[in-house]
C-alpha cells in the first residue's frame, strides 16, 4: 500500500507514520490501561478537568499510545461509556424490580461520589452530560443517550417476566411506566449523594422498592376485580 499523502518517507522507504504504527501498536492491554485512567480521572475532575496529557500519565504511557488508540478527549470518553455499559449490564440484573432497584440505589447512587468506586460515580458525569445542554454536539454526551436509552430497554426486558398477568392485562406498559420511576429513583439519589445529602441509601433502596411493590398490586388488583366482574 502506498503512503499517505503528505506523509514523510525515510530512506528505507517507509513512512514516519509506519514507524509509528509500529511503536504505539494497538492493543486490548494498553486500551484497558488507557480506560481505566480516564474513568479515575472522570470521577475526580469531571470531563472539562480531564486532559489527554493527564490520561497518559495515569496509564503510564506515552501520549502518542492515548492519540493512537482515541482521536480526541470526546472519543475517549464516548469509548469509557461504552466500557462502563459493558460492565454495568453484569451488575444490573436481577431476577426481580426489587432486586434491580436495591442495587441501582443502593449500589450505584450509593457509591456515585466514591472514586473508590469509579465505575457507579462515572454515571454521574453521565448524568451531568444529559443536563448540559451547551454539550449537545459532543460526542461523548451522544454516546452517553445512547447508551441511557439502551439501559432502559434493558431494564424493561429484566422488568417484564416478574409482573403479573393481571397487571399487565389492566396497564401493558406497566413495565416501562415501572422503570421509568426506578430510574427516576435512581437519578434522583444521584444528584442528592453528589450534593453531600446524608441518606440511608440501603433504606431509600428498600421504601423505593416499597413503593413500586404496593403500584405493581394496584394494578394486579384491578386486573383480578376485572376477570371476576
């Protein structure tokens, strides 16, 4: 293959460019690396404190390895939203919407403002991507909607099989409507947790799980008053 255009060509015939492909080659260690140090830096400086050069350093590579593998800081973060997704569909699923809320609540806003916990306090840059309007070209803000509304299917999908007939034959978007408090639940408890509200998050956990407990028998009530009348 022909080099670029523009690109500077040695004496032996190969690009610069070639040699550093050679020196900055791509790998899943390296990627992994470069990752995992954007997500410490994300939950302790936020997106805007975040530099490509402070990325290297925290990885301990060289900067061309970051440029190799991420173009810009907004690729990079677009790549950490996809890497934490993977991660949270592992955590995430229960085989109930009790189990579900106790582990978003509990679990994920809980920890949020933990950078010992990077992977559940990285959502709530997330959040504050959806909140930031003047983003609304950024890459990483995009990627971050994506995966939000990929989450909430997913979440519906985890919902579904625990609902009663009943139920769902008197409201069939009982799923959606039930994920829909959860994750307003869950955001709310975010920003609380990120604003130093002192919360008992095991027991705000347990009353939301409660609350959607007691709208589920609402509706499977109806449902059987329905099949008997």
């Amino acid at each position: 293959m022909s080099p670029r255009a523009g690109a500077d060509v040695s004496s032996n015939g190969k690009t610069e460019s070639g040699k550093r492909r050679r020196v900055h080659q791509s790998t899943p260690e390296n990627e992994r690396a470069i990752l995992e140090a954007v997500l410490q830096l994300a939950v302790k400086v936020g997106y805007e404190g975040t530099t490509m050069a402070e990325v290297a350093r925290v990885a301990g590579l060289p900067i061309g390895s970051v440029y190799w593998h991420f173009e810009n800081k907004e690729g990079l973060f677009a790549a950490l939203i996809d890497y934490c997704f993977e991660n949270w569909q592992t955590r995430h699923r229960g085989p109930e919407n009790r189990v579900i809320l106790r582990t978003s609540i509990a679990g994920s806003a809980a920890n949020s403002t933990d950078p010992e916990h990077a992977q559940e306090a990285f959502w709530i840059i997330g959040l504050l991507f959806a909140l930031e309007k003047r983003l609304a070209g950024n890459a990483a803000r995009q990627k971050y909607l994506e995966v939000r509304e990929q989450m909430y299917e997913l979440m519906v999908e985890a919902v579904t099989p625990g609902l009663p007939e009943a139920a769902l034959r008197v409201k069939p978007d009982l799923a959606r409507k039930v994920v829909m408090l959860g994750r307003a639940l869950t955001d709310g408890f975010y920003i609380s947790a990120s604003a130093g509200d002192e919360i008992d998050f095991a027991e705000a956990a347990e009353l939301s799980a409660l609350a959607m407990d007691k709208l589920v028998q609402h509706y499977a009530e109806l449902g059987a008053a329905e099949d008997k009348g």
